[in-house]
C-alpha cells in the first residue's frame, strides 16, 4: 500500500509557493477558486492512487 | 389520427368474478399493467403460474415516459419473448456530446462491446413498449396460457393475513373482490397499495423542476445524445436533446425550483424555450409535454407478507441514468422464478426474503448513481459548483477529468454480491461473472448464450464432463453443454474461463450465477442448488 507522503518533497519550497501565489495574481475570488478547483482535480488525477487520495483527503480536513 | 397512447387496448369488460358471492382465489394477481406488471405477468404465465392483471387505466404510457433501454432489459425481454419488436423498433444510439456554456467540451463513444446479441442501449417509447408487452399477453392467450388482463379494475382496498391477501377491486359495474396466495403492487410511484398500507416511501427530495417536450420533426442532427451544462437558451440550467424513432425528439430542460407550471406548459412559451434552442426556423408538431420532479427514495421492505412490491410502486429514481423502468424489470425478472418455486411448494415462502435483499441492493445502486449524477448536474452548495466547471472547463483540453463528467451514470445490471443465495465461487475466474452476476452473452454455436439460459436451473459446463440432467429433491437441472473448439473468438475464455482450464456454472432461471467450479462435483452443485432456492 502506497502512503501519502507528508514529508517534504519538493525541491525548491520558495520557488513552488511563489508559483503557486503567482498564477492567481489579479485573479478575482471567483476565478481563483475555479483555478484552485482546477489544480486539485488535475493532481488528484496525477496521483491516481484512491488509497493516497482518502489520505490526502483526510489530511487535509485536519482529521489525523 | 389518434396517438398511440390514447387508444383504448385492454377495455373494461365484465368478469365471472363480479357474479361470485365470495371473492374468487387466485395464484397471482398484479396490480398495475405498466411496463413492470405486464413483464411480471408474462414470466409467471410463460411458467404456467396462472395471473391476473388489473388495471384502473385501459391504454398504454400516457407519453413517452421512459426512452432508454439497457442491454440488459433487453435481455429479460428476449425471455419473455418480446425483444425482437423493441430491438426492430429502436433507435441505436453509442455517440454522445457533452456542451458547457456555449461550447463543445468534448464527445463520447460507449463502444459497445463486441460479442453480445444486444445492443448497449436502444431509445423507444415506453408506449411502444407496452403495446409490445401487450401484444404478448394476447399471444400468450391464443396459446391457452392462463394470463387475463382487465382494464377499467381499481383496487381500493387491501387487507392480508397469512395465506392470502384480499383486494377489492372498483369497476364501472360496482366493486368485487378477488383473493390471492400473492399480489404484487406494480402499481407506479405514487403507489396508492403502499398508502392503503400505511408503509413508508422515504428519501430525498430534489427540489427542481424539469421540462419535457417530446417533438416530431424532420432534424439532421445525428443520432446521438446532447447533454448541455448551463447553455444560453437555458442559462443556469441544463438541457438534453435525445432521438426516438418515428423522427420523435426528447427534449428536456431544466427548470428550477420557483417556476409557474402552468404558464410553462403553455405551448407559445414551449415554442419560446425550443427556437431559443435549435433556431428560429425549424418545424416541429409538439407530440407530449410535461413537467415533472423527482425523488430518489425506496420502501424500507419491498416483501411485505403477501403482498409484494415492485417497480416504481418500491423504488424511484431520477430519471437521469434510464434507471426506472430499467430496474423494474430486472425487479420482475428476480421475483418471478421465486414465486413459481414457492406457489409449486418446491421453496420455502422464505425465498421471498431473497427477493428483498438483491433488489433493496439493487434500488440503492440506482438512487446513488441516480443522486450522484444529480448532484452534478445540479450542484447544491456553491462549492459543489466550483468544482463542477473546474471539471467542465479541463475536459474541453484534457481526458482526465472526463470520466468524472456525469449527465447520468447509464443503468448497468446489477451484481447481487453478498447474496444469501450466492453458493461457491472459483478464484480462477474472471470477476464479472463471480455468483450474484447476470450471465454476460456471448456467440455460442448456432446462436447466442443468453438464448440458450433463462426459466429453469442450468448446469452450464466448458470443457468438462456432467449428467444430462439432474434431479435435487424435485428441482431439475439441465446441462449446457459448450467447449472451447467451439468458442473461436475467445469469448467463453474471456468471460467465463479466466485461468481455469474448465468450468461449470449453476445458472438459476433469471439468469445470473449462483455458484461456479473448475471441475464437476455432484454434492456441491446439490448444495449449491439448494442454497439458491432458500433450502
Ligand atoms: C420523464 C421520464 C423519463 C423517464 N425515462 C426513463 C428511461 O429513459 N429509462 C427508464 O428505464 N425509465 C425511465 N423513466 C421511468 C419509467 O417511466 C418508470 O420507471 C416506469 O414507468 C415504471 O413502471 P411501473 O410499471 O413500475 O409503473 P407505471 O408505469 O407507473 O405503471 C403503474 C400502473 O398502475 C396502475 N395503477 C395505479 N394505481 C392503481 C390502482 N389503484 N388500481 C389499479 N391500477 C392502478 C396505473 O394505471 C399504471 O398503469 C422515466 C420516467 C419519466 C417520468
């Protein structure tokens, strides 16, 4: 069984959070959240996994 | 001319039963002589179980109602010997487009696998439907079979006690009564059986309203279905256009919860919502509107001593999914072996509760898919939404998230996975014919396997030796008898081989697996038969 990984994994933090900020600079509230929505069904579709989804999922509620 | 639903075909006739003093007793007496009563007649009459049919109505489906038929109750229609009409009938349909807004996110092909009799799917009236069903009762009856429908009968009242349940029954001559070993409620959503009884129809309530208009028109469009999410002829809402034969076209929009019926099905505001839709200039005669709403709910038990429940009298879903009618047959299809066992006395009444357990599974399958499709055609909460474009917009560019796109899971039979009459399964197996299983069709010799199954209990064998025929405390079992050198495209392998270098299946009359081996073994296809009848 595959585990989410809730180490660190990716190389340059700095660089992925300033990307991550970026593509929503001048984005109203209502687009950034269709792009938000957008980027997790298209990682979530990356990790395939449904066994690391329901982790992921969990994690996320804060539920662990 | 008159449409066909508004023919009189079974009218209100007196019977011997209005001149007896105490009420008459029947086998079997079914209430409502919609597409799932009539199914149930026909299997119990084709068993020689005789059965009485009673209706308040005396015409087929007012409307088209259902149009969507699944392979699978095409199937149960080959048995009761009424496929080949709807199949000749039918528009085949595989293609599909889904729109968002105002463009084309992507199109889909249900690539029908090869190597079965009938299609995935075929689009007909429901009128059409009945009027087959029909057609089959009065050939049933020029052949002696002991099967009487009578329209212009309305039940009022019901009362059971152990051995019989008692109907009164309403006609244009006054009230009668007849009594059965067992009556079965097919008598639609509103079931007014399940209200006499006090019993619960519990669920959830979709608050939304939806349109449908049911035109004739010479169109060029393709034979294909076309789902739109929030086009601008109906912003906000989503619309459907689907073909029927006879150049009938089922249009069907959503509404919303504040609407004015009335001024809805007004048919200049009708006109309004179609030329919105397919342009100014096309020509169409309206053939049947409506609205309606839906629920997705069941009752708690659909065996309720003497008196059963089937169809939408027991279960209802949204119609998006063609799970309704679809369903109701594979209830009749389930339910109809059964009572021919116990009305014989070759099964304990107990199998009854069998009946319950595998289609209480199957109606929850239908209302979760059924729910689940409506929650995204209709998101509930604003983040439901979200997440619905986001999976929009990405499949007009990517096929990842095309599968989640869902305008209606089409109905596929239903497994009976932890069945009580399950018997053993082979490891070796390929998963989707595992006991629970409807038989999936393949060519055999001279035709096709379903053809070759149905009505009484079967020992199906591949590549292995069994008796002709055996006998189980009164219950006969009769070989079918295939090979590998006569499976040359490899279907029986596929479907029913996997690893194993041999087969045997116990196959029950409806068709679906009870219990499979790689080799014959006398004591266990016994016990196996005996758990499949509830022994
Ligand atoms: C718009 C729409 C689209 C649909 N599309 C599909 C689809 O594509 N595929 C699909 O599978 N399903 C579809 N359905 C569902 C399908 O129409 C129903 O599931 C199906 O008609 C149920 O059949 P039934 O025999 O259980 O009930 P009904 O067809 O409702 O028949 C009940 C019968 O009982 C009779 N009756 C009622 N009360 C009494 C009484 N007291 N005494 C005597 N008789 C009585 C009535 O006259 C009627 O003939 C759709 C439904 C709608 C509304």
């Amino acid at each position: 069984m595959t585990a989410l990984n809730t180490k660190a994994n990716i190389n340059g933090p700095d660089e992925f959070y300033a990307d991550l900020l970026s593509v929503h600079e001048g984005l109203t509230k209502e687009q950034s959240d269709a792009l938000n929505a957008r980027l997790i069904l298209l990682m979530a579709n990356h990790i395939g996994d449904r066994e690391v989804l329901s982790q992921a999922l969990r994690a996320a509620a804060l539920k662990d | 001319m008159s449409k066909i639903f508004e023919v009189p075909l079974y009218p209100y006739q007196r019977c011997a039963d209005q001149d007896q003093a105490t009420p008459v007793r029947h086998k079997v007496v079914v209430v409502g002589a919609g597409p799932v009563g009539l199914a149930l007649a026909i299997d119990l009459a084709m068993q020689d179980v005789p059965v009485v049919v009673i209706d308040e109505n005396d015409k087929v489906s007012w409307g088209s109602r259902a149009i969507c038929f699944a392979k699978r109750p095409l199937e149960i229609l080959d048995r009761l010997g009424c496929g080949d009409p709807m199949v000749d009938k039918g528009v085949v349909w595989n293609l599909g487009k889904v729109y968002f807004d105002e463009r084309q996110v992507f199109g889909f092909n249900l690539l029908p696998e090869e190597g079965h009799k009938r299609p995935a799917f075929i689009n007909l009236q429901q009128y059409y439907m009945e009027q087959y069903l029909v057609d089959r009762v009065r050939q049933l009856q020029a052949e002696g079979k002991p099967i009487e429908l009578r329209g212009g009968n309305k039940v009022v009242e019901v009362t059971q006690d152990d051995e019989r349940a008692e109907l009164t029954i309403s006609t244009p001559d006054g009230p009668y009564r007849v009594q059965a070993d067992f009556a079965i409620a097919c008598d639609g959503a509103a079931s007014p059986i399940r209200t006499m009884m006090g019993l619960d129809f519990v669920g959830r309530v979709f608050e939304d309203n939806f349109l449908i208009a049911d035109v004739v028109m010479e169109a060029k469009f393709p034979t294909e279905r076309w789902f739109w999410f929030d086009p601008p002829f109906n912003r906000g809402q989503s619309a459907l256009l689907h073909k029927q034969p006879d150049n009938v076209w089922r249009i069907d929009f959503q509404l919303g919860w504040d609407i004015d019926r009335a001024e809805e099905l007004k048919p200049e505001n009708i006109d309004r919502r179609l030329k919105a839709m397919l342009g100014d200039d096309i020509s169409y005669e309206l053939e049947w509107s409506s609205i309606y709403t839906f629920q997705c709910r069941r009752m708690d038990k659909f065996h309720q001593g003497r008196v059963i429940f089937a169809g939408d009298a027991a279960h209802q879903v949204s119609p998006f999914g063609a799970r309704g009618a679809n369903s109701g047959l594979q209830d009749t299809d389930n339910l109809a072996w059964k009572l021919k066992l116990v009305i014989d006395g070759k099964a304990p009444v107990t199998l009854l509760d069998s009946y319950d357990a595998e289609r209480v599974h199957g109606a929850d399958e239908n209302i979760l898919n059924s729910s689940r499709s409506t929650d995204f055609i209709t998101p509930k909460s604003e983040i439901s939404r979200i997440f619905r474009d986001a999976v929009l917009d990405l499949s007009e560019r990517y096929e990842a998230t095309r599968p989640m796109v869902n305008s209606g899971r089409l109905s596929v039979p239903c497994t009976y996975d932890g069945s009580p009459l399950n018997g053993d399964d082979c490891a070796l197996m390929p998963a989707r014919t595992r006991p629970g299983s409807p038989m999936v069709d393949a060519p055999v010799p001279g035709g096709w396997l379903l053809d070759r199954t149905g009505f009484g209990f079967q020992l199906m064998t591949i590549d292995e030796n069994a008796p002709e025929a055996l006998d189980v405390d009164g219950i006969e079992v009769k070989r079918l008898a295939l090979t590998t050198p006569g499976d040359a495209d490899g279907y029986l392998k596929q479907r029913y081989l996997g690893d194993a270098n041999s087969a045997v299946y116990l196959v029950r009359p409806d068709q679906h697996v009870a219990a499979r081996w790689d080799h014959y073994d006398e004591a266990a296809v016994k016990a196996a038969l005996l758990k499949a009848i509830g022994r």
